[in-house]
C-alpha cells in the first residue's frame, strides 16, 4: 500500500472552490484501480492550508 500527503496553499479567498473542485475531481480519483480511499483535510492554524 501506498500512503501519500500533499501540502496544499490555495490562495485566499478561492478556498471554496478549492473545495467544490476537490468534491468533482475526487469521481474520478475513484475509478483508479486499486484505490482504497482519500481525505481533504483542512488545517485549523491556516484558512487557506490543506
């Protein structure tokens, strides 16, 4: 298995899109064979840190 972390800066204000873009690319992140399952993850000292 592998297990990848990205560090992610979005630039402020664009945070939501960020997000509604996450949500439609993550359908097709799924079709991947092999895939087990990921996570967005939104960081509490910086609005725009994922």
């Amino acid at each position: 298995m592998i297990l990848e972390t990205a560090i992610r800066y979005v630039k402020k204000g664009e945070e939501q899109q960020f997000e509604h873009d996450f949500k439609i690319g993550r359908q097709y992140i799924c079709l991947i064979d092999g895939y087990l399952g990921h996570s967005l993850r939104k960081c509490v000292e910086y609005e725009n840190k994922y």
